[in-house]
C-alpha cells in the first residue's frame, strides 16, 4: 500500500466541517492524514489545563472511516502561556536577540523548562493514543531546526565538548586556537559562536552545528523513549539553513520522512534518491510537499525512486494564519476544483500500488557535514555551491541513483561520484580508499578532500585515490583544481573553477561512465 494524504489541521474549523472533510478524504482516496502537528496550546491551554477531548472525536471519526492517523507530537510550538512563565526558554539567536512569541518554533531544545514541557505533553498523548485503532504512525515534532546561542545551549555545549575532547588541550588543537589567540585553558571559556567583531572560528562553527544537531536528537530521542504503538518519525526538512546531520537521524527513526517543496522535477528525483539513500534499505516517505493541479507528475519521481507515502500540507487551506495562501488539497473554493480534482486522479492511481523496489548501481555522496563546512566564512570563491554542485551530478544521471554519506558502504556500487567532498574525515577517507582499492570507480571534482573534519588544510590528503595533486589554489581570481580517478588511469575528469565561471576538462571519455556532463 501507498500511504496518501496530507497535514490535518482540524482545530482550525467547527466539527461540522469534520465529518464533510473525511467525505472528502475518501472521496480522494486518502489513506493516513498527520494530526496535531501544531495543536498544543488546544490539548494544553494552560500549564494544568489538558482537553483531549476534541483530538479523541477526531481520531475516532477518522478511525471509524477507516483512515489511519499519523499523530504528531506538538512540541514544535509550545502555548504563549508557555512563553510568558518560561521566558528563558525562548531562543537567543546570533546577534543576542531574544525572540519572543508569534511564530512558531521559537523554543530553546536545551532549556531544562522547554525539555520537561514537551515530554509531558508528549507522554500524555502516548498514553492516551498509544492504543487507538486508527494510529499507524507517530510524528514527533516538526521539522527539528531551531539553533539558539543562549547560555542553556552554552553550558550544553561545554558538556558536549568535554565529551568530545576530553580535555583543552585537545580542543585546542582541533579548534587551531593558536590562531588570534583563542586558546582555552577550561571548556568553561568556550562559548556558542555568537555574533562577534570579525570572523568566526570555522572549528567552532561547525562543531556548534554538529552540537545543535545532537542536541536535538537528543530531544527527539527522549520523546521516541515514550511513544508506542506504531513506528515513529520525524519529518526531515531539507536545505543548508538546517542544523541537523540527517544521515545520522536517519539511524534513529522508524521510516525515513521527508518534507520537500522544490520547483523542478530534478530536485525532486534528488530528494528522493537522498531519502532513499538515507533510508539504506528501509522505507522511506514523502511526508509534506505543496499540492498543485500537476499533482501526478510530481509525484512521480518520488514514486520511481521508491517513495512508500505521498502526502501534502496540507489537507484544506487555512482562513487565517501566516500560511492562508499556501496551496491545499481542498483549496479555499472548495472541492470542486482543478486542485482537488488532480489530487483525487493522483488517489485514484495509488489505490490499488505498491511502493516500487529500487536497486541502484551508482551512488553519490552527499554529505551535511560539508555542506556547514562550506559555508564557513572567507573561503576561497567558488562558482558554484556545495547543493548546486552535487545536483548538477545527479543531474547527469539518467535513472535512481543513490544519494549517500560519505561513511556509507560502498562496496556494492559499479560508480560513486563525490562531488566538492571538501570536508574528508578520516572514516569517509578509509570507505573511499576502500572501494577504490577494491576495484571500485570514483569520480571527484575540484575542492575535494582539503580539510580535515575540523576544518584544517590537508594539502594531499587525496593522493592516494587519484594520483594527481591540487596544482593551483588562488584566492584572485577564484580556485584552480585538478581532480582525476583512480592510479591506473580510468575515468577521469578534470575542473577548473573561476569567480565568473566553470571550464571543465573531460581528460577520458565519460561515456565510459554512463554519465552525461551537464553545463551550468
Ligand atoms: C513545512 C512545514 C509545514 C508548513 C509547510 C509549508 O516546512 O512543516 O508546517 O509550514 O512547510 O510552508
């Protein structure tokens, strides 16, 4: 079965409207709909006010009509009554500001008032819907991502380093404090990287994001410890603004979901083949995208790549919110409507499939890691980005290709391109060399391979997979690199980037590779 349906979001209407809506739902043949994703402050409206009573009328309407429910966990919004006793738990962002209530996700993950909040109303639902017929999955949260740099998070931090470190000494010389005397003599002197008079220290930098990461798993992992009943995930959002090391989650939830709202049908087939890749095996979703009269040929990437569920945000549009305008699957004109009529068509198709099994000869790595690392201030320019430069890859692939981490097992794979692998840790260094000296093909490009993972300069880090060196590295006009494959001589390609463009160099024939080579 393919799972079909969108956001619900049935404290924004009258019950009326409910019952009309799950006419609607089975008219569009869907089958799970996401529930409560920002409901708190109606199960919760006052620190020791709980009324559940609506979300038990809404589950058992859509239980009793046979649609299963995806129950979220509200914590990604907590209530203004939450906010005003809980100042601190508000999130400082990088200049210092403190925000304030009126949005949503405005939280601080490690306030300690923030964390005992959410796992009470977390642990209430549990108990109460953990048995419900209609419940087949859980959602915690939404879409983790909100940094802070209050001192909640400072403390934590520390924590988080000593653990890493072990010592000073240590953090030391990962962080090359040395340099503009930044040298700590105890990890209370480190601090979040707040705003500050010039440029950060790109260690620090991307071990704050690692932190933030962890520090919210660590959250999703304390409300996962109370959830049963069904399997449990979070929805990924996807982009380099977010601090979390999807791969890495990936490992920690029941089903792979993604929320993606593209505008070409490329980066769509990219995100599923990357939510395929993290998903290693398992199944993946799409958990949100926007709905659109063209709703058939958007959801077929997904559903070539793998995809076990096409839902929306969200199932009928709202009258009033920051969100009014976006689209819906039952648009403010109502049900009869291209809209509805193409989401119903696209229902329709599902009913009766399968999620298709999807064996890929060829991986490519991407890797979030390196993402933040590229985007530490005062690199050398480049023409083109981290994503950019990995989506033009997968571009140049005609079918699913596996869109992996860098510590991935590539063994099985005929090709694995890495694209602008800046960051090289030691673990995705040995799983290259390993496949490489095991008979496998590995493409790279320009700027590969030049930092360690705490973002210092290893000149020839590469040496032994491509038996060429970097020749060039100027900051004006831009960068020169060489990259080439394997010491015998097969494939290779070489780049030569420059502020204004790309030249690309094909040193053998690429056709070897199965591979086209797309210009920007
Ligand atoms: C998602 C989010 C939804 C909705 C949607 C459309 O990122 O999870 O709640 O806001 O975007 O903007």
């Amino acid at each position: 079965m393919i799972r079909f349906g969108g956001d619900y979001n049935p404290e924004q209407w009258p019950s009326p409207v409910w019952a009309e809506d799950v006419g609607l739902m089975l008219r569009a043949g869907v089958n799970l709909v996401t529930v409560g994703v920002f409901s708190w402050s109606r199960l919760q409206p006052g620190p020791d006010e709980f009324d559940f009573g609506w979300l038990d009328r809404v589950l058992d309407l859509l239980g009793s009509a046979g649609i299963g429910v995806c129950l979220a966990t509200p914590t990604a919004s907590p209530p203004p009554w939450f906010t005003r006793l809980h100042p601190t738990a508000m999130p400082i962002n990088h200049d210092g500001v403190r925000l304030s209530h009126g949005s949503r996700d405005t939280y601080c993950v490690n306030a300690p008032a923030y964390q005992s909040a959410s796992l009470e109303i977390t642990g209430r639902l549990a108990s109460r819907y953990a048995g419900h017929d209609a419940l087949r999955l859980w959602h915690v949260h939404n879409e983790y991502g909100t940094t802070c740099y209050c001192d909640h998070c400072a403390a934590a931090f520390r924590r988080w380093l000593a653990a890493r470190y072990g010592d000073p000494a240590t953090l030391n010389d990962a962080w090359s404090t040395d340099f503009w005397s930044q040298r700590v003599s105890n990890f209370d002197e480190v601090l979040p990287p707040r705003a500050t008079q010039y440029l950060s220290n790109p260690a620090q930098l991307l071990d704050y994001r690692r932190f933030v990461s962890d520090a919210m798993l660590e959250h999703y992992r304390s409300q996962r410890a109370l959830l049963s009943g069904a399997p449990v995930t979070t929805n990924f959002v996807l982009g380099g603004w977010v601090p979390v090391d999807h791969a890495r989650w990936a490992r920690e939830v029941d089903i792979v979901a993604i929320d993606d709202y593209p505008t070409t049908l490329a980066e769509r087939a990219f995100a599923a083949d990357l939510a395929r890749g993290w998903a290693r095996g398992g199944p993946w979703m799409l958990m949100e995208h926007a709905p659109s009269v063209e709703a058939r040929e958007i959801a077929q990437p997904y559903l070539d790549r793998g995809a076990t569920g096409i839902l929306y945000f969200q199932w009928r549009a709202s009258r009033g919110g920051a969100e009014q305008w976006h689209p819906a699957m039952v648009p403010h004109e109502g049900p009869d409507t291209p809209v509805f009529r193409e989401i119903s068509a696209l229902g329709a198709t599902l009913r009766d499939r399968e999620p298709v099994a999807v064996t890929a000869t060829s991986a490519l790595i991407y890797d979030e890691q390196t993402m933040w690392a590229l985007q530490s201030p005062h690199l050398p320019p480049r023409a083109e980005g981290y994503e950019a430069t990995v989506k033009r890859w997968h571009r140049a692939f005609d079918g699913p290709v596996d869109v992996v981490p860098p510590d991935a097992s590539l063994g099985e794979y005929d090709l694995v391109v890495a694209p602008l692998l800046y960051l090289l840790p030691a673990a995705g260094h040995r799983a290259l060399r390993d496949y490489v000296s095991g008979g496998g093909r590995l493409v790279l490009t320009f700027d590969s391979g030049l930092v360690d993972e705490h973002c210092r300069v290893t000149p020839g880090a590469l040496d032994d997979l491509i038996g060429a060196r970097r020749i060039q590295h100027d900051l004006e006009p831009a960068t020169a690199t060489v990259l080439r494959h394997t010491p015998d001589g097969r494939p290779a390609v070489l780049e030569n980037h420059y502020g204004g463009g790309v030249v690309r160099y094909v040193a053998t024939d690429l056709d070897d590779l199965g591979l086209t080579l797309l210009e920007i």
